[in-house]
C-alpha cells in the first residue's frame, strides 16, 4: 500500500487553470506508473492521464487532450496534473493512483469545482 497525499484543488472559472499534486515517500516510487482519475456525482470513476515510470509516455482521455498535461518527478516523488482551459464538466474529485505489479493505490481525493 502507497500512501498519496493531494493537493491544488479548489473551485476556479472556466478557462481558468489549477495544478494538481500528487506526493508519496513511496521508496521504489520511479517504478510506479501514476495516473489520475476522476469521479462525478452519478458518474463512474474515470481515468484522466497517465504517465509510465520514466515519464517518456502520457496517455489522456479524449475529453481532456490539449488542455491537461501529467508529469513526475522522481526524485520529488511527486506527480502532477496541469489543468488549463477548465471547463464546468471536469468539475469532480480528482484521485492520485499508483500501480505497481497489477495492484493499484489511491489518494484521498481532492475536489475540483469549474463554476462561474
């Protein structure tokens, strides 16, 4: 079990950008791959971004291509979500995951609000 710790939630204008982060004292942490999911009231938990344990590979869903970016850093074991163009219908609580041999971690979540 990795513990996650979030942060860079909050409620902001559309158009407007957050940066999420994700910290672990994971020791093997570079070898995780990290992703990050959300959840909508009534919806199912969905994957955003991901990112492989070297950082040279991203993948994103459709509906956030061009407007989020995923990274890491190794040595800060940490990892990030750069949110820009917000829109009201990425308003969710954003989950920090770790996946390592087919057995996944998750953070505690953090609410994002996209409202004017």
């Amino acid at each position: 079990q990795v513990q996650l710790v979030e942060s860079g939630g909050g409620l902001v204008q559309p158009g407007g950008s957050l940066r999420l982060s994700c910290a672990t004292s994971e020791f093997s942490f570079s070898r995780y791959v990290m992703s990050w999911y959300r959840q909508a009231p009534g919806k199912e938990r969905e994957l955003v971004a991901e990112i492989t344990s070297a950082g040279g590979t991203s993948n994103y869903a459709d509906s956030v291509k061009g407007r989020f970016t995923i990274s890491r850093d190794n040595a800060k074991k940490t990892v990030y979500l750069q949110m820009n163009n917000l829109k009201p219908e990425d308003t969710a609580v954003y989950y920090c995951n770790a996946k390592r041999w087919g057995i996944a971690s998750w953070g505690q979540g953090t609410q994002v609000t996209v409202s004017s």
